[in-house]
C-alpha cells in the first residue's frame, strides 16, 4: 500500500513508464515511501494500457502524449527511462533546473550495493547468462533475485530482497551508459560476448563498447571481471576495469591464465593452482557453439557467488532454458519450425544458419527476417544466405537486406510487415523444408519488444500447423 506523499521526500518525476515494467514498478515502489509523484511519456494512454493498469488508484499525477516543463521545473529527481536518449533536450533542461538525474537501476542498486551481485552485460547472450546463472545458484540460495534487462521492477525487488542472498543482474548498454553506484561493486562482473548493436542509439562502435565498459569502472580491486579470451576486444576492457580478471574459453586456457574452458567435452575450472572438471557436455542445456560464452560465464559467475563445484553438473542438466531461443515448434509431418525470435541482430541469425548448415541441406532453410533497421553490418549474413531458399523479408530492416541480396542477384521477397511475410512463409513452405524465425532486426516499429512479436510468430505456426492437420 502507497503512503500518502510527504513534502519531505523528494519530488519524483518519472520519465518514461517503459515496455517492460519497470517504470510502472518504480512508481509503485516510490509511492509505497511516500514520494510525491509525477509521470510523464510521450506515448498516449491507449499504448500504455498494461502499465497505467499497474499504477492504477496511486496518488500521482500524468502527463501521457507530452512532455510539459512545469513537470522538470516541479522535480527534485527525474527517474530516466533507459529508452530515452542521452541528447534529449528535456534531460538538459532537468539538469539546467538542478534535478538529480538517475535510474531506477541506480535507486535499487542504492538498496543494494552489499548484497553479492553478479552483474551481466554483452551483446549476445546476456539474458540467457543471466538467468542460468541464477538457476545454478538458487539450488544453494534459493532466494537468489534475477533482475534488469529481463523485465519486471528492479526496484520493487531491492525493497524486499534478504541481504544474505545474491543478485543477478542483465544490464543492456542503456542500462550501464547511466550506471552510478558506489565503489566496491559489483563483486563479479561477466562480458560473455561483444560485437556491435545499438548504432542507431550510440552512434559509433567506440561509443557502445565504453558504455558496456561503464560497468567495470565501479569494481574494487577485490573484485572480479569474467572475460573472453583471445578476444580483441578484451585487452582495452581488462585495464580500464578496476576489478581482477578471469577468463573464459572455448579452448584450453593459457598455462598463466585462471578462468572456466572447455576441454573436449569437459567444463574444466583453474582456479589458485588447482583444476576441476565440473560438468561434461551432456549436462549442458544447450550445444551450440555460439551459446557456450554463456554457459561459461554463467558458472564462473555461480561459483564466484558460492555455488559447490558437486552442485554444477545436476543444476546445469535441469536449467530449462528461455523461450525464443532456436525453439522447435510443434509441427506438420514433415516440416520443421524453428523460433529464434530472440535475435534482434545480424550475428545472432549468422550463427543460427551456421548451426543448423551441420544439420540441414542450406536450400530446405527459409529465413523469416525483419523489422527496424539499426544501421549494422549485413555483409556476412548474405553471403551466409547465397545458397539458401529465399527469405521472407519485411520491415526497414528487412527492406535493406533486401537490397543487399538482390546485389548478389539473389532473390528474396519483401512483405508488408511481420505477419505477412510469417504467412507468405508458412503458406509456400514444402515439405522437407525448415521454417526459421531469426528477425534480425529491432521489434520497435511494430511491437513493444521481441517477446510480443515471437508470440505473434507462434501464434500463426500454431492456426497453420492446425489447418494442415485438419
């Protein structure tokens, strides 16, 4: 239950109630102490249903389809949507009138900064990082909080989270570019992977990468930093990070290095002298290569966090994994269909195709791909997709592909959004062939996040899949 707000709290503007919940929790967690609130997003009430449901009775005022100056003048803080970009002309006139700008991140992470935390962020892979690796440890603490990027409010959960039991934490580069917290924290922080995504919103690659690099610059030299090695890229984050490093690999670790690799079909751990085989490769819940960052960072994680070496292995094979992740999906006798609607990016939908070129002929796969362009690197993909049956394109995105394969004189066909192209897809796909939903590109301009289009994508295998069986 919220109190009712006192003149001597601070005065909370919350800019921006969010896709995923967040903004809707934060509000509710700041008016149950009392803050006087106020909240403002450009979108009108009818895109904000769910969220204006939350916050539904509390004592606060809106203001939906506008920004209003008064708002900026009224506050004390402005909590930030991680959406809403640095350049944002009301940002500077928030800080121009003295308001303290932060994050609902930042406010729970006040709550917080004790608790043993493995933060996670990268480009690929993250979220799955982050919710194995609180899987293996809530086998040991079974309280073990996952928050962040995953959704839901951080906040609300600082205000009940046991100090005795650890937190892992998603942060995407919106999140880390705005992250302010206290030194010492956190005690272990995990990069599985980093590639380039975001350059709509960042701008360059330099920019993105010392966003996600942000995260390492609060850590104590008691701290630890999990690493890929052999990586270009790690040489820059290992000395900007205050923390110890630790590495990762797919291969045996140098002799002079201390980290999780495989070895064969071994999970293997060196630490201080000693190795341990921790699991071998049928505990793991997952086999692509591509996934394996992941799955290491993931335990290195755990077990920095206390979990047993004896518990790895079982808490590995009972790890159900996330969905929208190379899902097969129930099918006609005969086809296949394959839900990777996680993949937002080109690399993603690369290693999806180079997965299954071991498995299937490249003609029998028809790439299902589109959405809102961020601007990266398409190359690899099309020449990965030269002797593939042709994709179902849509969206910007997928209109730039589209340019792009018909350079190479291959041919593709473009769709009216999402729904069309999935359609047109399912209704000439033959038999033998395998239907694969790698989108590629942002869900943006049309949906409020990837998890609401992969729904619509089985939604329609499922009435397909029903009218061929009829």
């Amino acid at each position: 239950m919220s109190q009712a707000p006192s003149p001597s709290l601070p005065r909370v503007l919350v800019m921006g109630l969010g896709s995923f919940g967040g903004g809707s929790g934060c509000v509710r967690a700041l008016a149950k102490e009392g803050h006087p609130i106020r909240v403002t997003d450009l979108r009108p009430a009818t895109a904000l249903t769910e969220a204006l449901a939350e916050i539904e009775g509390l004592p606060i005022s809106l203001t939906l389809g506008e920004h209003r100056a008064e708002d900026f003048q009224w506050a004390d803080w402005v909590v930030v949507n991680p959406a809403v970009p640095a350049e944002s002309p009301w940002l500077e006139r928030a800080r121009a009138s003295g308001c303290r700008l932060t994050t609902e991140i930042n406010l729970a992470l006040e709550r917080l900064h004790a608790v043993p935390t493995l933060a996670v962020t990268g480009t690929h892979g993250k979220s799955t990082c982050a919710a194995l690796a609180a899987h293996l440890l809530q086998g040991r603490f079974p309280h073990t909080a996952l928050a962040g990027n995953l959704g839901g409010s951080f906040l609300a959960l600082a205000m009940e989270h046991p100090a005795d039991q650890p937190l892992v934490l998603e942060l995407s580069s919106f999140q880390t570019e705005r992250l302010e917290v206290a030194a010492g924290w956190p005690k272990v922080a995990a990069i599985p992977s980093l590639g380039a995504d975001h350059l709509d919103r960042h701008g360059t690659l330099q920019a993105y990468h010392q966003a996600k690099r942000r995260l390492l610059q609060f850590q104590s030299p008691d701290d630890l930093t999990l690493l890929p090695d052999g990586e270009d890229w790690t040489t820059s984050f290992a000395a900007a990070g205050r923390g110890r490093c630790l590495w990762l690999s797919q291969r045996p670790l140098p002799a002079e290095k201390e980290g999780w690799y495989l070895a064969g079909d071994q999970l293997q751990e060196r630490r201080k002298g000693q190795e341990t085989t921790l699991s071998r490769a049928p505990d793991f819940p997952f086999s692509e290569p591509y996934r394996m960052p992941s799955l290491l960072a993931a335990v290195a994680g755990a077990r920095l966090l206390g979990l047993p070496a004896a518990e790895v292995a079982s808490r590995l094979a009972s790890f159900p994994g996330l969905p929208h992740r190379m899902a097969r999906l129930p099918a006609p006798q005969g086809f296949r269909l394959v839900d990777n609607g996680v993949a937002t990016h080109p690399e993603p939908t690369l290693a999806a195709l180079q997965h299954l070129a071991g498995q299937e002929p490249a003609d029998t796969v028809v790439l299902v791909a589109g959405g809102k362009d961020k601007g990266l690197d398409l190359n690899p993909l099309c020449e990965a997709l030269k002797n593939h049956a042709p994709c179902h394109l849509f969206g910007a995105g997928g209109q730039r592909l589209a340019e792009h394969l018909r350079q190479r004189s291959l041919s593709c066909h473009l769709h009216d959004g999402t729904q069309a192209a999935v359609q047109a897809a399912l209704e000439g796909l033959e038999p033998g062939q395998l239907l694969l939903f790698s989108p590629t590109f942002a869900s943006y301009d049309e949906f409020l996040n990837f998890r609401e289009r992969a729904r619509v994508f089985q939604e329609l295998c499922r009435n397909w899949t029903h009218m061929r069986n009829c």
